[in-house]
C-alpha cells in the first residue's frame, strides 16, 4: 500500500473519530436533559398520587388539575417555575426516598399509565410491583408514549390490546418492569455496535427503543437535545381551569 493511500485511511480515521465523539456528546446531553426531564415527570405524578384523586375512567388531565388546585399553583405558574411543586412534594427529602414512599401507596394503573417506571430508571428510586395485568386500549398506549409527558386521556381509551400484540411488549418493559438497571445512565451511552450489555434488562429496553422508533418517530427513542429542551418549556404544561387542563 503506498504512502497516499495511507494518508487517505488516516484522514478518513480522523473522521470517524471525530464524527463518533460528536455522537458521543449530543447523546450525553440528550441523556442529561432526560434526566432533569424525569425528575420532573416524576414529581407530577407524584403530586397526582398525593392530590389528585385520579381515577381511572376519567382523564388524567382532570386530577393533573385537581393536584395544581391543592396546591395552589396555576399552570404557567408551574411551567415557569417548576420549583415549587417539587418543594411541596420532596419536603426537603431526598428524592430517591421521597418518592418510593409516595408511588408504595399509589395505584398500580396509575403508575404503569404515566411510565413512572422509566423515572425510576433514571432517578434510582424503588417501585413496587406493577406487573398486574391491566386492560390497555390502543388510544391509551399512544397516550403513555408520550413519555416524559404525562398522559392526558386514560388508560383504557380505544379498542382493547389483545395480549399477543406487540405493543404490549412496549407496555411491559416501559411501564410494568421495575427491576433496578445499575448505571443505567452510562449504561445508555454504551455504542449501538455493542449488541448486548451486562443487564439484559437494559437488552429489552434497547429492543423495545427500536421496536417504538419503527411504529412511531416520536415515541420514547433517544431524542435530540433541541427537542428535549423544546419539551423542557412544555412539560406538562397546564393553560386552563382544574377541569380542562391541557398536559400538552
């Protein structure tokens, strides 16, 4: 091999060195911004469970509305400042305690509906068992994609998911599994080459990260960080009475 066809490799390697680092980086801060995200998810769902009085054949937005009510905050007020909510809530405890001790008392379906499982994930904070099976309607799953938002409709809208479905693979590893991923957060960062991790958990969520990307662009997979500050502004956003409040 000659020496220019050497400098060619070289340069091309520089390349993709450079190109992987940039990858690298905008998947850490798409990682990042998750995380603030979550906590933030988490927190409203919490404040739910606590003051909402959700029911499961209303929609969610309505006890979203009852819990701003109980505490006192408008929903721009929330959105511009999402600190106080999270005070009233945390009571200056660690989030990681506070919050298991919140969901130990909550509905099962509320907390498969929300995802919360997956703020678990990034949070480190424990769950209980929410494998019961519970009826999902085709309307009620694309509303739980909507992940780190809260759902605004309820569980069951739609037609049933029959339980050979796909999409009830999603459903069981986003909402349903509550098995602790170690270093979940680096776990994530691993290289898309890499085709199996030490968790096989981690394995199915990377599975069901593919299988949502092929059904819907702009389900749970890693999403830019234009776009998970974009939703940073809106996160469940809330612009009307107790009754209608809009969680988009």
């Amino acid at each position: 091999m000659g020496r220019r066809s050497i400098n060619k490799i070289r340069k091309i390697e520089e390349k993709l060195s450079a190109a992987q680092k940039e990858r690298n980086e905008t998947r850490k801060q798409s990682i990042k911004e998750l995380h603030k995200l979550a906590r933030r998810h988490a927190i409203a769902v919490a404040a739910i469970a606590l003051s909402g009085q959700p029911k499961i054949d209303e929609p969610l937005r309505r006890a979203w509305g009852r819990a701003l009510q109980h505490y006192e905050i408008k929903g721009e007020d929330y959105i511009a400042d999402p600190g106080r909510l999270s005070a009233e809530i945390m009571q200056g405890r660690p989030a990681s305690e506070r919050l298991a001790e919140i969901f130990k008392m909550a509905p099962v379906w509320l907390l498969q509906f929300t995802g919360v499982a997956m703020d678990a994930r990034f949070l480190q904070f424990d769950l209980p068992l929410l494998a019961e099976p519970l009826r999902w309607g085709s309307n009620g799953y694309e509303d739980a994609r909507r992940w780190p938002l809260l759902p605004d409709g309820t569980m069951t809208a739609g037609d049933p998911i029959p339980h050979a479905d796909a999409r009830q693979f999603w459903i069981t590893v986003f909402c349903k599994i509550t098995v602790a991923i170690p270093d979940f957060e680096d776990n994530l960062l691993e290289e898309h080459e890499e085709t199996h991790s030490e968790h096989p958990g981690l394995d199915d969520l990377s599975f069901a990260l593919d299988l949502d990307e092929r059904q819907k662009k702009n389900g749970l997979a890693m999403r830019g960080v234009a776009c998970a500050e974009s939703l940073s502004g809106f996160l469940i956003g809330a612009r009307g009475g107790p009754e209608d409040t809009d969680l988009a």
